[in-house]
C-alpha cells in the first residue's frame, strides 16, 4: 500500500509539479493540472518495464524534452570536470597594471574561451609564464574574450568578465535546470501550434506558430515593486493605434501636481478629458477632486501605448502593448526592450 502510494504521488507530480506554484507567491497563478490516476496502477502491473513507464509519464514538449537532454548532459559532464577557476573577489585589471590574479584570468580564458579563440591566440597563451604584468598581448586575448562574451572589448578585467570567465558550476546549472523543469511542469502540456510565450527572466517575448518560433523580441516586464504575474490567457483583441486609458493612479500622483499649477496641462499635450461621462477642457475641471474624472491619450506617435495593444482578459487587468521609445532596446539590452506588458498602477 505504501508502495503504491508512492508510486501515484510520483505519477502526479511528475505530471504537474511537486509543488503547486499558487502558493509560492501571490504572483502566480496558475490552473492546478487534474492527473487521471486510474489507469496508473495497473498500467505498472502490466509494464515490463516499470521505470520506462514512470518516465513516459514526463511532459513530451520539446522544451521539456530538450531540458531533459541538456541535464543529463551536465550531469555526465559534472562527475568528469575538474576544479574550477576561481578569481579573487574584487579584482579589477586594466591594460598596463600588474596583478597576480592575472594568472588565473588566463587559466579561465583557457578552460572558458572558444576553441577559435584559443586557436588564434595560441603563440601568446603558451608562452605565458604565470607574470602578473598584463601586457599588450595579453589584453589582446582578453579582448577577444569579451567579444565573444558580448561584452565591451576593452580589456578591463571587472566584474563582468570576471563572471563570464568564472560562471557557474555545473552543480549550480544542474539546480537551476531541475527548478526550470518544475516550472516547466505547471504549465500546460500542450502549448498548441501557436501561441506567445514571455520569458520574464529573459525579458524576451516569443512568437510561435505550426511549432516553429517565427518572432522573438526583448520585453519589459514589471519591476520587483510591481510584479508581473505568471499566468496564461487566451489573446482575443488586438488593437491598433489605440487610445491610452491613464489609471487614476497616474492621474493622481503624476499629473494632480502639475494640473493644480496649471489646469490647461493636459490640454497643451493632447490629452482628452471627461468629467462626468462628458468631453471637457481640463482648465474647465475642478482639480481638487478626481472622483468623476477620466482622461485618455488619443493614437498618435508620443502615445504610451505606441501602435499596439494586445489583449488577453484577466483577472489581473494586465495586457501587452507596444512603446513609442523604440530606443530603449539599444540604450538597455535587458530591461528596455520593444514590447510592455502593462500592470495596474
């Protein structure tokens, strides 16, 4: 009885997690997965191979699948590595100074760095001797490291590059993957052949359709003060050159302040104002009460909402939408990219 008992409780979570996310956070939200059990049992009895069946029971998504690879992967791998390279904390080297943790900087580039890389400096990185003097040549090799890294190449060796050069352990990767697959589980099993999945970590929106990734672009998502919610919905409106509803939130604690030294504010900057269910001029409403007031931004270029706005009802009033800083992905790789998601405020 124990034993069977294990055996459906591992069925199940091995469906749907070991643990449910809703009770994580008040930031996830999640429908819980319904495990048909009946079958289990005796499905075991029959197998001749018990385990085999245990296993088929994972999610079969490729995304799944390919975590599945990648971990037994680094598990080989980790049982096999050596020791790690390890750079002292803090250290900082610019071209032209002289420091002894320089040795372990290259020892990282050896183990770290591309077969390219090693193959093309291969004259300079032989000859080192262990010197803490960071020569031309040995920037040069740095550089190149940084450049393949997507870092800056300019063989300043700080924070950055020290943590691509060091990483993480494969034991660390192998916790982070075991988390990831969990996670992967609370989520249905079947995504369908078209569906946009955002990647908050990542900050990365993706775009797939008949199982293949069509688009992929970097997001913004809420700010640890304002979380994003992880959930799922159906998309059923997508609006061009919408018009921005402003939350009374904004209207009070952004615009009261400048409408109160100046009532005529909103209408310099095109902004429509009703009060009352009636279309007036913001300089007509009396600003020291907003009960019955509502503004909104009309479509245009400088509007918050840009040419786009993605909806998806939920419980959470939150939505997608496009951004007219079409710089932001440029100035700030991770957290200023293309698309919102927009949050209550």
């Amino acid at each position: 009885m124990a034993l069977s008992a294990k055996l459906l409780t591992y069925a199940t979570d091995t469906a749907r997690g070991r643990i449910d996310p809703n009770k994580i956070s008040g930031y996830h939200d999640f429908k819980r997965k319904a495990v048909n059990l009946k079958p289990v049992l005796n499905m075991l009895r029959l197998s001749p191979d018990v385990a085999a069946y245990l296993r088929s029971r994972d999610p079969d998504n490729a995304q799944f699948q390919a975590m599945k690879a990648e971990l037994a992967r680094l598990r080989a791998a980790d049982s096999q590595a050596g020791a790690r390279v390890e750079i002292a904390p803090g250290t900082l080297l610019k071209p032209g100074q002289s420091n002894p943790e320089l040795a372990n900087i290259l020892a990282a580039i050896r183990t770290e760095g591309s077969e390219e890389l090693k193959a093309t400096h291969a004259a300079v990185l032989s000859a080192y001797t262990g010197a803490p003097e960071y020569t031309p040549e040995l920037v040069a090799v740095v550089e190149a490291f940084q450049k393949e890294r997507g870092l800056k190449p300019d063989g300043v060796v700080g924070r950055a590059t020290i943590r691509q050069l060091t990483g993480h352990s494969n034991a660390e990767k192998i916790d982070k993957l075991v988390i990831a697959m969990e996670q992967l589980r609370w989520l249905p099993d079947d995504l369908g052949q078209r569906y946009v999945f955002i990647n908050q970590p990542a900050f990365t929106a993706y775009y797939v359709n008949d199982g293949r990734e069509q688009l992929a672009m970097r997001v913004v998502v809420g700010s640890k003060s304002n979380q994003t919610y992880f959930f799922q919905d159906q998309i059923e409106t997508v609006e061009f050159n919408p018009y921005w509803g402003v939350p009374k939130s904004i209207i009070v604690n952004e615009m009261l302040p400048k409408l109160r030294a100046d009532p005529s504010y909103l209408d310099r900057l095109g902004y429509e104002v009703s009060y009352g269910g009636r279309k007036v001029s913001s300089s007509q409403v009396d600003w020291n009460t907003t009960h019955s007031v509502d503004v909104r931004q009309p479509p245009g270029s400088d509007n918050a909402l840009g040419e786009l706005k993605i909806l998806f009802p939920n419980t959470h009033s939150i939505y997608m939408h496009d951004t007219p800083s079409k710089a932001f992905p440029a100035r700030h790789a991770r957290t200023q990219p293309w698309l919102r998601t927009a949050e209550p405020r």
